[in-house]
C-alpha cells in the first residue's frame, strides 16, 4: 500500500525571533511536533555560531537539525551552505524514513550571498524506488535565481530518474513569481498552492504575509491540501510562516 505523506517547509532564521531579539529554537521545536509532518524541509539552519551559544541562556549544545529532530524524526540531513569565522547555517531534512544518502551542492550565484541545495534518498514504505527530496534557498536576486534554477534543474535530469517520486521544498525568494512555469516545463513539477489555490502561498512576513516566497513542487504526487500556518503562536518565532501539505502517490 503507498503511503500518504504530509511535509511541511519553513525558513526557521536560525532560531531567532524577528530582529533577532529572543532565541525561540525550543518553542520552535515544540511547534514543529505539532505539524505531525513526515519530512519537514528547513531553511537557515543555525549549524554552528560561537557567539550565540554564549549569548543566549539555554542555546543547544547540538546542532539545530539535530536538536529541532529530537526523536520526533530518526534521519535527518544539514547541508552547510553559509560558512564565516564563528560558525555556519544552511538547509535541513528532518525525516521519518531511512536516508539513503545525501549530499549537498554549492549553488551560490555570487560570493557576497552563499546557497546551497540539499539532496535526499529516502527509504518509503509501500515505494518501489527512493523518494527524492530536495531543500533549497535561493538568492534575493533574479538573475542569481535564474542560474541556480538551471542548475537545480541539471542535477534533476541527471540524477533524479522520470518516474522516481520527487519533493523540492524551501524558500525560492520568488516574489515574482517567474519559478512555477520554468519548473512545470523544465521537470513536470506543480507547485502544491498553485494546485490547491491556484497561486502560491504568501508567506512573508510572517506577521504580516505579502509577498510569495516559500515553495513545495512534487512529481509522482497528488495534493490532497495544503496549508500556510499563521496566527500569533507561529509568526513569534521566525520572519516566514511555515507550509505544509499532504500528498498521496500517483506511481
């Protein structure tokens, strides 16, 4: 029997509230367990920061995927995308399946702004081949969105078989909205709001959510629902609200 999945995504900012006033990594923990989502996408994963660690009372001695996993999610995955002196951030996979492997790619589309994309194999019940996942954060520009677009779509072609089930979330920077149509006749992705509501979702800022940034396109999936969380609880702890969606296998 193929298994309905329910992911969410969500560009955490390191765990800081906006402006970086309060660390709110331990309500964001508690948050995220009530999503009751399989895999969870993240983006702006705090991997490392020496001062920080210092600064704030109760600041995790793990790395934030692995605190934020807890044993909720058993596998995960942290690409370490922004690197400096005093530490590093970057994407996560949290996940309740076996990751086969992973790896992550440098995307970055100049030097001033570093990205990456993190590339999972994941082990689903009830699936006859790997579940591809892909989480990624793309530049503030569009000409750097356009390049790394075409790059992420390489790596698909490449290494991602016609038929293998296919999830690419994150945070696209894509107010413009130019990435649905690239996607959609480039590697035969639908975007899940797009779907569902027939626009994407706004999720920026998460007090006040104008602008369409975050993203989850599937192959080899249909969308039963999917979600942009809002409300006081939510947009306390990060400067983007969260998506999720639930989705049920076609292959």
């Amino acid at each position: 029997m193929r298994p309905n999945l329910r992911v969410a995504s969500y560009n955490i900012h390191k765990g800081l509230s906006f402006f970086n006033r309060r660390m709110v990594v331990h309500e964001l923990r508690d948050r995220l367990l009530t999503l009751d989502a399989d895999i969870v996408f993240l983006q702006e994963v705090q991997g490392h920061h020496a001062h920080r660690s210092g600064h704030f009372n109760g600041w995790p001695e793990q790395p934030q995927h692995e605190f934020l996993a807890g044993e909720a999610w058993t596998a995960f995955a942290y690409g370490r995308n922004a690197v400096y002196d005093h530490g590093h951030h970057g994407n996560a996979i949290l996940s309740r399946f076996p990751i086969l492997r992973w790896d992550n790619e440098d995307i970055s589309a100049h030097s001033m702004e570093q990205r990456g994309l993190l590339h999972c194999e994941l082990e689903v019940n009830g699936m006859s081949q790997p579940l591809h996942a892909i989480c990624l954060h793309l530049a503030l520009n569009e000409s750097g969105r356009r390049k790394q677009l075409h790059r992420v779509s390489e790596r698909i072609r490449s290494m991602v078989p016609d038929d293998a089930p296919l999830i690419m979330a994150g945070d696209f920077n894509d107010w413009r909205q130019r990435a649905y149509r690239y996607l959609a006749q480039e590697l035969g992705l639908v975007e899940v709001f797009e779907t569902q509501h027939g626009r994407p979702a706004r999720s920026f800022p998460a007090a006040l959510p104008l602008f369409t940034l975050d993203r989850i396109y599937v192959r080899g999936f249909g969308v039963a629902s999917a979600h942009v969380l809002h409300g006081t609880g939510w947009r306390r702890l990060s400067d983007h609200a969260p998506l999720t969606a639930n989705l049920h296998p076609l292959v």
